[in-house]
C-alpha cells in the first residue's frame, strides 16, 4: 500500500489489506488476534486515542480546512508547546465556563503557525533527501541519490523513487511577535494507527 504522495510511504502488508475491509470493531479484534500470534497476549497497551485524550498528542488533522494531508496529523505535545503555543497564553473565555483559548502575539494564530508547520513537512518531504529508491522485488536503496539509482541491481528492473518512513525537517517559530523568530527542529513519522490504518506523528527531534 503506497501512502504516496504526501504522506511517507508504509507498507501496511497483507494484514492491512484484510484489515482495510473490516468495520473498526473487526479490525480492532483482527489486530489484536494478529499481533498476539506474533507476540503473545498483551500484558499492557497505551493507544493513540488514549494519548491525544490525555493530552500527550495533539490532534491536528482539523487544525487547517482543508488539511494537507490525507492522513490523521497529530503532534507530541512537547512539539505542540514549542511551535504552535510558543509565547501564547491561555485565556479563560468571557462567557465563563472550562472553555479556554490560545492568544498568540502579535496577531499570529494557531492556524497561521500550524501552516508554517506543514507546509515545511511538505517541503521536506517531497525533497530528494528524504525518498528513497524501491524496486517490485522487493529490493531498496536508501543511500543512492535519487537522481542516481535507476536500474534494481537484484533484478535489473527499473526502480522508482519513494518517500521515506520518517522526515526530518525545522520551523521558524516568531515566539515574542517581533520578528527574530526561533528554529525549532522537528521530524515526522508515517506509521499504523490504533487499527493499522495510516497516521502521521510530528515529534521534536530528540523525541521518541
């Protein structure tokens, strides 16, 4: 399953197709028999529902209309503090109530910077340095140049240009609103999600 061209590429393999025909319920019980063949009953698991929940992740698939990506975006909440609410303040609404909202400085919004976000994920994503080389035999190089590997040396069959699983690119985050803006160096990751369907994660670097 090729999860070009925005998203990196990740081979959901034959449990993602049998998985991609089921209702959430189904795939949630054939992931679970699926691993646990693999690996044994879980002893302990942590969703990524759970973690945008309890505010470990972000989830930013609504933060733009329409969003970039085809997939879920989400960010760590480290990478959230230090780009989209770096210098804002969190302010109790007028009507009252548990509603607060994220005043930024400056005239700057949290749409404004998780375009900045994005569209720099995107750059870097459609940049040579981060494709890789993949051939239908199975065979990849992800050291070659893309504009180098042509032909797969295994089956001498023309080979074809990919992006990779993770992407390492930075944001000019302005935190004081006076234009000396902070780079802030981030990197992404396309992976399963809950039910093996694809998602995109946004890390600081450094971050597991």
């Amino acid at each position: 399953m090729n999860l070009s061209p925005i998203a990196p590429r990740f081979d959901l393999g034959v449990t993602g197709e049998r998985i991609a025909k089921q209702t959430t319920k189904e795939k949630e019980k054939i992931m679970k028999s699926t691993m646990e063949e693999v690996f044994g009953p879980v002893i302990s698991s942590y969703s990524r529902a759970q973690a945008i929940e309890d505010g470990f992740l972000v989830d930013m698939s609504e933060a733009l209309v329409p969003c970039p990506f085809k997939y879920p975006v989400a960010m760590s909440r480290a990478a959230y503090e230090e780009t989209i609410a770096n210098g804002g303040a969190w302010l109790s609404s007028e009507g009252g109530g548990n509603y607060q909202y994220l005043q930024l400085p400056a005239g700057q919004d949290i749409k404004g910077r998780a375009h900045d976000v994005f569209w720099m994920l995107t750059d870097a994503i459609n940049h040579p340095r981060h494709r890789s080389w993949v051939c239908a035999c199975g065979f990849y190089d992800t050291v070659s140049s893309v504009y180098d590997a042509k032909i797969c040396p295994k089956c001498s069959e023309q080979m074809t240009a990919e992006p990779c699983q993770r992407v390492e690119f930075a944001v000019l985050v302005d935190i004081h609103g006076n234009g000396r803006k902070t780079k802030v160096q981030l990197y992404s990751v396309c992976g399963p999600g809950d039910t093996a369907e694809a998602v995109i994660t946004i890390m600081l670097q450094g971050e597991d």
